[in-house]
C-alpha cells in the first residue's frame, strides 16, 4: 500500500532502475543519484523515509548562536 500510495502522490522515483530501493529526490543528478543534503523519499522494506537536512541544519545554526551570545546575568 505504500508503494502504491507514494506512486500516486509523487509519481515514478527519480531512478527507475533501482527496484529494491525506490527513491525520488527532490536535486536529481545524472550520475543516478540525489544529491547529498538535499531533501529525499525513499521507500525501502516496507519502510517510507523522508530525509530533509533543513530541520538538522537549523538547530545546528541555533546552537552555535547560542555560544556566540553572552548569557544574561
């Protein structure tokens, strides 16, 4: 079910090739991969994950402005 339901909202994956692990990228390159860091689906034993770096990205950013700033005493 959730192959067919990923098939329906998003179409054929970005490689079709690889049957085992379904995957549609949101940065497509032509050496048939997504390009790394950028958002993906992949559907692989009866698992669908979303992989988006911009959530790790940001807290990441939070983190380092927090060192950067003075504590309020």
């Amino acid at each position: 079910m959730l192959k067919e339901a990923a098939f329906s909202k998003y179409g054929q994956p970005s490689d079709n090739r690889r049957q085992a692990n379904l995957m549609w990228c949101a940065h497509y390159n032509q050496i048939s991969q997504c390009e790394p860091r950028k958002p993906k689906l992949s559907l692989s034993l009866g698992a669908l994950v979303l992989d988006d770096w911009t959530l790790e990205d940001a807290g990441n950013k939070y983190e380092q402005d927090l060192l950067k700033t003075k504590p309020n005493l």
